[in-house]
C-alpha cells in the first residue's frame, strides 16, 4: 500500500512538472506546445482522480486561457464551463475558486458579445471577492478591469473609465508601477479615450502600457495589441509613418499566434491598409486588404 502511495505521489508530480512547464511556455507565446503539455497533465490528473478534481478544474482552466489567446472564444468558453462545473462542485458556489473561475468564464463571453451572462457573472465574482478578500486585492481588480471590458462594450464610457481606473490604482497599490496589469489597465483606458474621440489622451495611455509592456512582459498578446491600438491612435491622427511601426509589431505577432479571422488581426489588417494608403503605398495597401478579402471568405 505504502508503495502504491508512493507512485500515485511520483506521477503527481510529473502532473505538476508538465503544468509548470506548461505555464512557462504560454507565457513566452508558444500555445501549440503549452497546449500539449497541458494535455498530458490532463491526461495523468483524470487517470489518478477521475474528472471531477480540482487538478482537472486547472488543467481546463489552463486550455481555456490558451484558447482565448488565440481567439478562439467558444472553444474557451467549453475548457472555462467545465472548468466552473468542477469547481463548483468541490467548493461550493460562494468561494473563492469559484469565483476565479466565474471571472475567467466571462472572458470569452464577452469577447464573442454575450456581455449580459457576462456581467452577470462577473458581479457575482466580485461580491464573493470582496466579502472574502476585502477591497483592495488582485482577484478584485482583475473582476473589476473585466467589467470595465464588458461596459466599454456597450459603449457605457464612463462606467468603464471607473471599472479600470480602481483595478489599476489596486494593481499599482499592491504590486507597484511596473506590475503587467497594470499596463492592461493603461490600454483599456486608452481605448475608452480612443472611442471618445480624445486621441492625445489616447495615445499618452496607450505608450504607458507599451512602455511596460516592452520591458516586463514583451512578446505576449497583450503587448502586441498595445501596439495594435498605439498605432490606431496615431492613424487617426493622421500620423501614418509613425503609425506603422506600432501596427506592424501587432500584426507580425497575431498572423502567427491567431486564427486569421481573429478581430484583433483584422483590425491590425484594416489599420495597415489604412496607414499604407496615407504613405502613398498602393502595393502594400492592397496586400493587406486582400488578406482582409480572404479572412472575409473563410468566416462565411
């Protein structure tokens, strides 16, 4: 018995070491390799626990994150409900890792505009974290900057401007200027500008993301969609060569990391086209919207 014990905690352990492995390449940007250590742990966790243990919860969880980043917003819609299912079952509906797992459910259904069930869900997230964790905390501001994302989608400006301005004030709070999310919070903002139509306000808060972005969290999609929107702020600011470097670095990330119907890629490709047609550059204008033309035909 003491022998099985021992192997069941030896292949455990394994699990852990491929999650581990598993986060480290998601974070430098190789979801096709994140996502197949991610299996195997899956593979081991479900073996030893069956499909209803948290270490299965964190596994999908993990999918669910790499699904999003690619675009693919159903698909991590199906890794997070699972995910929320085991979760819920273990802890109960009013903890913590429930919460968190509401939170991360919210994602893709708000970027693939169901905002109602999201901001449904996120609400309930945030009155579980503030009652456990008080106020000021991460898993707080984190649920707040994704309400922000779910007002700034139903153009409700002012009340997104509120959402993130307190996650990225408890974002510096806790962890300091330079922290990444903090430089999530500045793009947000910048976008709420960029839709107001104040493009000097939009692009100060674009550059404070990129500008930490670059130096603690480079290569990562949201640095390159940083990028994407710095260089939309100057386009529409008739800026066109300054313009291009920015949407060039977000489009040279997405076009390998994403589905080519992505909208953060489209909008990259669109934004080029444009910024082409202001330097006088028809030939490349072109390339990009016949990308623009092909992505049209593969979403019908």
């Amino acid at each position: 018995m003491s022998g099985a014990r021992s192997l069941v905690r030896f292949i455990r352990k394994a699990a852990e070491n491929l999650t581990e492995l598993a986060n480290v390449t998601f974070y430098q940007g190789q979801y096709d390799q994140s996502e197949k250590l991610n299996n195997q742990a899956l593979a081991i966790d479900q073996r030893l626990f069956g499909d209803r243990n948290p270490a299965v919860a964190q596994e999908l969880n993990n999918l669910g994150a790499i699904e999003m980043n690619r675009g693919k917003y159903p698909a991590s819609e199906g890794y997070y409900r699972r995910a929320l299912a085991i979760t819920e079952g273990w802890y109960g509906s009013d903890h913590p890792e429930t919460a968190a797992n509401l939170t991360a459910l919210a994602q893709p259904l708000t970027f693939d505009k169901h905002e109602q069930e999201a901001q449904s869900l996120l609400e309930r997230a945030l009155a579980i974290q503030k009652r456990v964790n008080g106020p000021i905390n991460s898993t707080v501001a984190t649920t707040q900057n994704q309400l922000g994302i779910v007002a700034f989608q139903g153009k409700q400006y002012d009340a997104a401007r509120s959402y993130f301005t307190q996650a990225r004030d408890t974002w510096k709070q806790l962890f300091g200027e330079q922290y990444p999310s903090v430089a999530v919070a500045y793009s947000n903002l910048g976008s709420v500008c960029l839709e107001e139509k104040n493009l000097a306000c939009a692009e100060q808060m674009y550059r404070e993301a990129v500008s930490r972005f670059d130096k603690y969290s480079a290569n990562t999609l949201n640095d390159a969609v940083a990028h994407l929107k710095l260089g939309r702020a100057l386009l529409r600011e008739g800026r066109f060569r300054d313009a291009e470097p920015e949407a060039l670095f977000g489009y040279n990330y997405l076009v390998k990391k994403v589905t080519s119907t992505d909208r953060f890629l489209l909008f990259a490709r669109k934004d080029l086209a444009a910024i082409y047609d202001g330097l006088h550059d028809a030939a490349k204008a072109a390339r990009y919207r016949s990308e623009l033309e092909l992505a049209a035909q593969t979403k019908h």
